[in-house]
C-alpha cells in the first residue's frame, strides 16, 4: 500500500495547489455552502480546509482515508489505467501517505465530531473532538516522507500562487458557494456566495478589470456560451488570464484560446492576448472530460463548431459595441 499510495500521490498530487483541488472538489461533493482555505507559507507548511457540508459518519472516516481499490496494482495494464483515468476514491489517501494529515468531521446529526489523524500512511485511531457541522481537513509537513517531491516544491509564492489559482477555477465555476482565501492569517480572497460574475471577477482580478468586460451570452446548437470577454488592450491579470470551462468544469483548450485570439483579428485593437471568463453549457455526451488524469484538457465531439461558435459570439459582441 505505501507504493501505491505514492504512486497515486505522484499521479494526483504534485504540490500544494493540487491538494487544495481534490480537497475543494470534496467539499463541494459534500453540498457546502461555504469553504475556507488556509495556508501557510504557500502551502508548503499547512494546508486547511474547513467546509459546511454534511459531513462524514464517525464510523467511516477510516474509509474515507483508507486506499479503495488500488492494493492490487502493480501491473503496466493498472499503471495505464492510473494514467488514463486518474484515481476515484484516492485523493485523500494519496494526500494522507504524504502527510501529517489530520481530519475533523461531524454530521448534523451526530452530536460530537470526530477526530482522525494519519502520519505519512499511518493512522491512528478514531477520536472525539469538538467541531461545527462540516469537514475539516490539515495537511502539514507535504512531501516530508518523500524528499525528492520535497525538493521540486516551488519558493513559497509560487505554490501560494497555485493555491490561488485553484481556488479561483472552483470559485468561478460555483457561484452558489463562499470561498475564503487566508495565506499567513491574511485574507487574500473573500468571495461571498451571493456574488455576481462580474463581482467575483472583482474579488480576484480587481473592480478595474471586471467593470471594462463586455458580457458575453449566445446560444447555438444546444450549446449555451457565455461569461465576459476584455478586448486585447486589457492587461492581463496573470500570466494566463483566461478562464474556460465546460459544464462547469475548468478546462484548457489551445483551440479555443486561438478562436479568442482569432475573434479580435482586424478590429483595430493594440493586440494582446485578450481577457476571458467564458462558460460552455453543452450536453455531457459531446465532450470526453476521461482524456487526462487530472481532467484539464477534454475532447470534443464537434471541435469545429465549438471553435466557431466561439469566435462568431466573440465578434458579434464587439462588432456591435463602439470601443
Ligand atoms: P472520492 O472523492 O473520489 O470519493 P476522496 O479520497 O477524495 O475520494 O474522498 C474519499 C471519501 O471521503 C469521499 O468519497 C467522501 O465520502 C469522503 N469525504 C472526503 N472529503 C469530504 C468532505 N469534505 N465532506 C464529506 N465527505 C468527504
Ligand atoms: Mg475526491
């Protein structure tokens, strides 16, 4: 089990930031209205995670640690499906085999939490505590057990600046939820749960970015786009500074990003790279979100139209408007 659980961690958690991902999708499985994370130093010394969800059954917070079905592994046809797949039911046993892991949970109707602890693999037993409604994760010392992982680990900011951007992704593709950002007992982020698009925007990127986008809403083939886009004058506020997701799920697409591109071509706009918040609602049955383990890149069933559509909501919008 610890081979597997180190391979599984090499496969789904390389830093910090991708521990706070699988971390914030529990979360939002367990029907939290509202999430904090906190770090230290980027991440490196602590990660937490405290959520309002409906928690975990005494009796079970073993399993939900324990490895699911992966003792097995070994053979190159499991290392393919690892790598094909990812890994169901692994994140927090990947998490904990690297880890000083501690978690908290209690159930509405469970009158006191429980409290369990896994040291790099190794669980103790089951404990009370006292804790709200919810889940409450701490992972100190990342990597401690497994010094080369250690050793790839970023200069603080930049594992922090992962951080953020995971919570940003999961923050903009789930407005009915609050999303809290502490680094180094700061504040960073506070994203409440009644906030607009464009105010969360203004939470993360800043009110002077989010107030110049030009909302974007077009429907085309049973497929609904829509979100914010800046003309290419805009500075970007990070080195990507564009968000794309499909069924509320952040996705990359070097296709896409050309058709944001493309769509500013001949309009006379100071090129750059343009800014943009865009959501595709599409049926599940025309994109294959299985393409890679952690889910960033997808397959599209009609490419073409996707980019298309794209470039054509894009132009109209600023065909239309006097910039
Ligand atoms: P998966 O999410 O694929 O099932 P994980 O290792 O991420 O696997 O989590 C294992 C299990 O622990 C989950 O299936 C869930 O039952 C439980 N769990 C983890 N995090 C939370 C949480 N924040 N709230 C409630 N249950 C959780
Ligand atoms: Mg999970």
């Amino acid at each position: 089990p610890d081979v597997v659980s180190k391979i599984a961690a090499g496969e789904v958690i390389e830093r910090p930031g991708s521990a706070v991902k699988e971390l914030l999708e529990n979360s939002l499985d367990a029907g939290a209205g509202s999430i904090i994370v906190d770090v230290a130093e980027g991440g490196r010394d602590l990660v937490r995670i405290v959520d309002d969800g409906h928690g975990i059954p005494r009796e079970e917070l073993p399993l939900a640690v324990a490895a699911h079905a992966t003792s097995k592994l070994i053979g190159a046809d499991d290392l393919f499906r690892i790598r094909s797949f990812g890994f169901r039911g692994e994140a927090l046993n990947a998490i904990a085999g690297v880890s000083d892991f501690t978690i908290r949970s209690r159930p509405e109707e469970q009158e006191v939490g429980a409290l369990l602890e896994v040291h790099h693999g190794h669980p103790d037993d089951v404990r009370d505590t006292a804790c709200p409604r919810g889940t409450q994760i701490e992972i100190r010392n990342l990597f401690a057990s497994v010094p080369v992982r250690r050793k790839f680990l970023k200069s603080k900011q930049t594992e922090f600046g992962h951080v953020a951007e995971a919570m940003i992704r999961t923050a903009l593709a789930n407005p009915d939820v609050g999303f809290r950002l502490v680094h180094n007992e700061r504040v960073v982020h506070d994203r409440p749960r009644t906030a607009s698009l464009r105010e969360t925007i203004g939470v993360f990127f800043g009110d002077r970015l989010a107030d110049k986008l030009v909302p974007i809403d077009a429907e085309r083939d049973g497929i609904r786009l829509h979100g914010f886009v800046g003309d290419p004058s805009l500075d970007r506020p990070n080195s990507r500074g564009q968000y794309l997701f499909v069924n509320r799920r952040y996705i990359r697409d070097r296709s896409l990003s050309h058709a944001i591109s493309e769509a500013f071509r001949g309009l006379l706009m100071t090129g750059r790279y343009p800014v943009a918040f865009l959501f595709f609602e599409m049926p599940s049955d025309q994109v294959d979100v299985n393409v890679h383990p952690t889910k960033i890149e997808v397959r599209f069933e009609n490419p073409h139209q996707m980019y298309s559509h794209l470039l054509a909501s894009i132009r109209n919008e600023f065909l239309s408007s006097d910039l």
